[in-house]
C-alpha cells in the first residue's frame, strides 16, 4: 500500500495541467511534466537547424508549459526557483519514466475517446502501488478506465482542481466503483496536510459537486437578469459581497472564468444529464452563444459582458447592455433591500435583509437563492453523500462565505420554506420530513458537536480533521479565558493558549496591546505556551494608522511618545516570556503585523503569507521594533562577526524596508528574513493553528528556556554612509522623491546603529531609542501625514 508520495508526473501542459505541476512543486514534490509532440516545426525551430526529431522540439508544448507559470498572475509559484523541480518531456518518448513516479494526473484535452487511449498507454509502463487519477471537470470516469486491469482500476479516481490550483482551497476526489477505499483516504489526508486542500469526496455525476450548483446557480441568475430586466452590472450589485459571495460576483467571474469554458461546462451536464429539467436548465443561453460567436470570451479577448476602454482621463469598464448588444457606463442597482443590508451586523441579517425584500434587489436574490437552495436539495443524493460535502465544496471552490444548506439555516428553513410553497414550488420530500420532525435547520450545535441532518432522515455529526481547530467554536465552549474589542485569550488545551485579534482588520491599537500585556502575564502563571493567531480574513494589517494620524494632526506628541514607547515594550516583553511564543500568520501580515511576528520563538506561518514592512509607503519606518529585530536577525545569522562584513545582509534588509518589499508567499518570506530556517510552512490554512500549537507543545517540552539580552554589532557611520549614498543615487537618478530620500535616511541610521564606529555593540533599547526617534520625526512631517490621509482614503500609496 502507498505510504507517500515523494514523485509525480501531469500528464497535460494546459492551464490546468501545468498549473497543477507547478503546485506539486510548490510543496516540494518533483514532478514530470508531458504533453504531446509537435507535428510542424516553428519558424524558430526552422531558422535554428532543428528537426522534428530533436529533443527540444518534441518537448517543446510541455516546455512552453512550465515556462509559462513565470509569467502568469497570480503567480502559480512560491518562488521562481520551484520551477527547478519540473521536468519536462513527451508523451512519446517519456511515458516509460511513469514507472518512476508515486502519483499520475492526467490532465489532458475533455474528450473520452482520447483519454481511454491514454490510459491504455499509461497501464504498459504502470506498475502496482502507483496512483493514476484525472483531473477531468465531469467527464465519466468509470467509462475512461472500464477497459482497464481491476488492479488499475483500484487505484484509479478523480482528482479535480480548481483553477487556479495555488488559491483555490477546493479538490474533490471523486472514487469510482472499483477504487480502493484505503487509497481514496490516503488521498484525501495527503491532499489536506501537503497540498492544503480541502477535500471533498464527490460521486461520478456530471460536473460533480461544485460546477454543477456553481453553473446551475448561475444558469438561473442568467434567466432572472432577463426577466427582471436588468444589466449584468446591476445583477453584480446584488451577487456579491451582498450575498456573500466573491467580490466579483457573477458576470465579472464569468468574465474571468471565460464564456468559451463555461459553455463547454454547461454543456456537459446538458449531454449527460437524466432528466429533461436538467437538459433544459443547463442548455446555453441565447446571449452566451451570440457572445461567443462575436468572439466576446471574457477577459481572455479583452471583452466579455465587461469591456475596459481607454480613454483620455485613463481607463474605463463599460458594461454589456443586453438587450442592444452595445456597451455603456456602468449603473449599480440602488434598492432600500442593498441599503439595510449593507448596515446588518451579521452575514445571516444582512442576507434576509435581501431575500424577503420585495424590491427589484430582494427579487432578484430571492429568485436565485431560491433555486438554487432547492436544486441542491433535490440534487443531494444523487452528487454527494452529504449536506456538508455539498456545503465545502461551494465555500472552497467558489469563494462563498456561507453554502447552500447553512444559507437555508441562515435565512430560515421554516419561513422560506413557508414562501417558497405560496409561489408553488415542490420542497424535496426529505427537507419536509425534516421540519415535519420538529427540525428548524440543517445544521444543530450541542456540546460543542456540529451535527447534520442526513436525506435518510437521520443526524450525523459534521466530521472535521483533528487538524481543524475552530477559535470561535472554542470560545463557543467557554474555553474563553479573557476578552476586550480588540482580542482575545483562548485557551487551546494541552496548556497552550491562543491570542486572538479580531479589532477592525485586526489592526493593532491600545486594547490589542492592553491583550497582549494580560496574555504575557496569564501564560507565564497557568500555562506552558503562548500562539499568536486568528482566523480572520488576514493575520494583521499593522497599527491603527487613523488613530496615529490624528494625533499627529492635533500634535499630540507625548500621546505618540507614549504609544509608540508602548508598543516597543509589549514587543520586547513578548520575547522575554518564560514560555514559548509561536506566532501563526497568514494572508496580510504587514506593518505592525511583522513587528507582532518577528520577537517570537518561532512562526509558523501559513503558506500564503504575505509579509512586509511596508511603513515606507506611508512616508514612516518601522516604529515598534521592527528594524532592530531584522538587524538581530541578521547578526544571529552570522553568529559571531569576526572575519566577515555585516553590510551585504544590512544591505538587503534595508532594501527590503526601503522599497516596502512584501513577500508573496510564506516560502519568498524566509527569502526576505521575515521568517528563519526553523520557523515552519502550513500548506492548510485551516490546520494552521494546530500546527503553531502542535510546535509550541514540542519547545515546551524540550524545556524551553527564554532568551537572554545581548547586544548586536552595528555597522555604525560606515554602513550609513553606505547606504546613504545608495539612496542618493536613486534620488539623483530620479526613482525617488525629496521625501523618500528623507525617509529613507532616517531608516539608514536606524539600521546602521547610528554615529558610531563599525562593529560597536550596542543593546536592544539603543536602537529602539533610535527607532523611536526616527518614527516620530516622520510623523510630524507635512508629506508623510498626506501618505497617510491618501493611504486611508485610497487604500495606496501616495508619491510626493
């Protein structure tokens, strides 16, 4: 039985299949990428000498695969240098090397004929143990490998991506009647601890799970445009962050998605569907196809039901009037529904907010909500065996916030129910059993268990990795220890304890610290670690930049003094607790959000992290330690500084904090120095905080003991005037403005150690002194309070 997967191989260079290679490498998986031969040569080719018979030319499509992941946004790679773990070949020449790998993942075009041709190719060279899965988007699986050996076939099923596979958290595993359960599990733990996805397992049905309510939903959202006769951009006002739902709503994702791709999507479930509502539901709109044919594909032609003009004030995005076919300035759907929705608290209240509306708004969520809550009902048992399968699926592969059957919970099951039927529409028989049972939703908590109610009547409880720690779940337990706006102290078990932001954008300000003061002290007396984390949708956005500005503008400066001073010290103290701090951050980590990170023991940060000191962009420097813990990073580092210059990494760093360098993931994040060689990478967003736990427990273990305060060499008036004049040159050369080179002097002083000769050793509260100083002066800087004042109402940086 296969224990590991240390090799792979995609057998396909699209999109997806060099996509999926690129994240196979990603998490450090060598990976073989083929793809067919040519049968012409380029002019290139030509001009060089080369034959169709040379090597270069007959791996040339897998080869302009794998180049490609360079230059796609987003990025599909960590790093630049993951590309060094994909090889790349035919599938003519290189189908024998199959042999050698633990995992093959056929990728290629949507056509049966041609896979089951493959996969006859495949089995020749196939030998026992190896896993063979496809990433088809629907295609029949028990009929690509019916001609197979039963062996192959045991260890055949599908495994479908989402594109991009990098972001997008959703895979389902999609076992066939012969697949092997033991090796279907393995699949699932594997894909959930080293890729970090969620998984779900989904039956072989067209478009499996998420495609098919994702298409059906927007099938009818198409039919409810037309007749509440609205345009797609009034459509997108109502269908997404309103909803719940991604910030590109409907027809800007359909835009993105491309209109040829969902057609072709769309038209699976049509050909293969059993029943004629569905062959009717699912056949392709009039306006799709006339689209189409005028070569309209969405953001890949450069329009869709979107069109970016150029124009002389700069660019403009028209939207597609579908009645004329013609393209006009934007309007968004103004409703009383969109208005008291917008000021709900709760994403259930701001949903009903819309549903039971009787405007144009509350009709047109209402409609689609509607269908699509029953066809997921009425679909359950024939796509997955569960309402949470179903539920996953939408939140990982389609960026809801909330699935099918919790928005039914959220919206209530008995009142919707109640309208639905004085429209005339049938309710599933199993759905009315559950109310008829006494049952007001689908999901119920009790002592802390999550349970579901099942088609065949019965609860079962929602089952989650052991790896899944839930922070709002716990405090839902009373594992809460102490709590104020601004954070939380969670008590995670096995002695450890969660520090928990949840202040606006989790920004840090008085009450986060005042937090942080009271964790520090409660750790040390009644527990044995310390994590610092949340599962917000970013880890922390940096210091509360409206608080500081409005002192600056009342000229506040002993008020700044202080919260500044404050800071410092709380993150000083963090570094000197007698148990270990393990910080655990993910998304944005930026500003304050490193200066939280960097003092601690270790960090254990998610893979999609990005981290940077960006205080730079707001005419400012890092002002609660960050810049005095990036130049101790770089002295311990080095070790002792005998023999060797300090210059070349102060360098760097000075850069990175110059230029407000923000990682673009957690792996380019040790690059910059934000993360060290023993501080860990969580592929899954959602096992991050039981990993950080998981690391705190083992230093506690180990018998943690606190490090001391030493002091750290500076490269004193030298290393400034190194760097001094590096900006200098940038601000001769015109890359930069009066301003940044001020800036950017101040930080050269901080991180050189100021006016003293190279090598001095200085301690920690010199260079927070200097820091401090720095910070301050900034502040009270015209220019800088501008940066801040755009930063704020613009959400970026302000040049001047």
């Amino acid at each position: 039985m296969l224990k590991q997967i240390r090799r792979a191989a995609v057998l396909g260079s699209g999109v997806m299949g060099a996509t999926i290679a690129g994240h196979l490498a990603n998490v450090g998986i060598p990976t073989l990428l083929l793809d067919i031969v040519p049968r012409e040569l380029t002019e290139q080719e030509k001009k060089a000498g080369l034959t169709l018979q040379d090597q270069t030319v007959r791996n040339r499509i897998a080869s302009i695969g794998a180049k490609r992941l360079l230059k796609e946004k987003p990025a599909p790679l960590y790093t630049p240098e993951v590309l060094n773990l994909i090889e790349v070949g035919n599938l003519e020449d290189d189908l024998s090397k199959l042999s050698e790998v633990d995992w093959v993942i056929e990728v290629v075009v949507e056509n049966l004929a041609i896979k089951q041709a493959l996969f006859a190719n495949i089995e020749k060279h196939w030998k026992p143990g190896i896993l063979v899965t496809s990433n088809t988007s629907g295609i029949s699986l028990h009929e690509m490998v019916k001609d197979r050996s039963e062996e192959f076939r045991q260890h055949f099923f599908g495994t479908h991506f989402f594109n991009p596979p990098r972001y997008l958290h959703l895979l389902e595993v999609i076992p066939t009647k012969w697949s092997n359960p033991e090796l279907v599990s393995f699949m699932k733990a594997f894909a959930e601890k080293r890729l970090g996805k969620g998984v779900v397992l989904a039956k072989d049905t067209p478009n499996f799970i998420a495609n098919r309510i994702g298409t059906y939903g927007l099938q009818v959202t198409l039919q409810a445009m037309e007749e509440l006769g609205l345009g797609p951009d009034e459509v997108d006002t109502v269908t997404g962050r309103a909803m719940g739902r991604p910030k590109s709503a409907t027809f800007r994702t359909l835009d993105l998605v491309g209109l040829d791709t969902y057609i072709h999507v769309t038209k699976n479930v049509a050909d293969q569907a059993q029943d004629e509502e569905d062959r009717e539901t699912f056949a392709v709109p009039k306006l799709l196809s006339e689209m189409v044919s005028k070569g309209w594909l969405g953001a890949k032609s450069g329009q869709g039901f979107y069109l970016k003009q150029k124009g002389s004030k700069g660019s403009t995005i028209l939207a597609l009037d579908p009645e004329t076919m013609e393209y006009r300035e934007q309007r968004k759907l103004k409703a009383p529904s969109l208005d008291l929705s917008k000021r709900a608290k709760t994403l259930p209240d701001q949903l009903k907010a819309l549903v039971y509306a009787e405007d144009k708004a509350g009709k047109l969520a209402w409609t689609i909500t509607k269908k699509v809550l029953l066809y997921s009902a009425k679909k359950l048992e024939e796509i997955a065996d569960s309402i949470q399968s179903v539920d996953e699926a939408m939140k990982w592969g389609f960026n809801w916030e909330l699935g099918p059957f919790e928005t039914w919970d959220a919206i209530g099951v008995t009142n919707s129910v109640a309208k639905m039927k004085s429209e005339g529409e049938t309710i599933p028989a199993w759905v009315e059993e559950m109310l008829a049972g006494g049952n007001e939703t689908f999901y119920q908590l009790g002592d802390g268990i999550v349970k579901q109610f099942g088609i065949t009547g019965k609860w079962s409880n929602v089952e989650e990795p052991k790896e899944k720690i839930s922070l709002s779940r716990l405090k839902e337990q009373g594992k809460l220890i102490k709590g104020n706006k601004g954070a939380s102290l969670i008590d995670l078990g096995d002695g450890i304890a969660a520090l928990e932001f949840h202040s606006l954008k989790q920004a840090i300000g008085a009450d986060v610290i005042q937090m942080m003061q009271y964790a520090m002290k409660e750790v040390e007396t009644n527990y044995r670690g310390l994590v610092i984390g949340n599962q917000a949708p970013n880890f922390c956005v940096g210091a509360n930049l409206m608080l500081m500005l409005m002192e600056a503008q009342d000229h506040n400066w002993p008020e700044l003094d202080f919260m500044v001073r404050q800071f410092q010290q709380t993150m000083g103290a963090l570094r000197t607790v007698n148990v270990p701090v393990v910080a655990a951050p993910f998304q944005l980590a930026l500003g304050g959000g490193v200066e939280v990170c960097l003092p601690a023991d270790r960090i254990q940060a998610s893979s999609e992290t990005y981290m940077g000191l960006v205080e730079v962009g707001v005419g400012l420097i890092p002002g609660g330690g960050g810049t005095k813990e990036m130049l101790r990073r770089i002295t311990e580092k080095k070790g002792s500084t005998d023999g060797f210059s300090l210059q070349p990494l102060v360098n760097q760093a000075f850069q990175t904090i110059a230029q407000a360098t923000v990682s673009t993931s957690g792996v380019q994040a040790r690059e910059l120095g934000f993360l060290r060689a023993e501080d860990g990478i969580t592929a899954n967003p959602n096992f991050l905080i039981y990993d950080a736990k998981k690391v705190a427990i083992q230093m506690a273990e180990l018998g943690y003991q606190s490090p001391g305060a030493r002091k750290i060499p500076v490269m004193g008036e030298t290393g400034f005037n190194v760097l001094r004049f590096a900006a200098y040159d940038f601000l001769q050369s015109g890359y930069i403005s009066e301003h940044d080179y001020k800036i950017a002097t101040k930080l050269a002083y901080v991180l050189s150690g100021g006016d003293l000769p190279e090598g001095t050793l200085v301690d920690e509260q010199y260079l927070l002194d200097l820091e401090r100083e720095a910070f301050l002066s900034l502040i009270g800087e015209p220019k800088t309070q501008q940066r801040m004042q755009y930063m704020l109402a613009k959400g970026k940086p302000l040049r001047n």
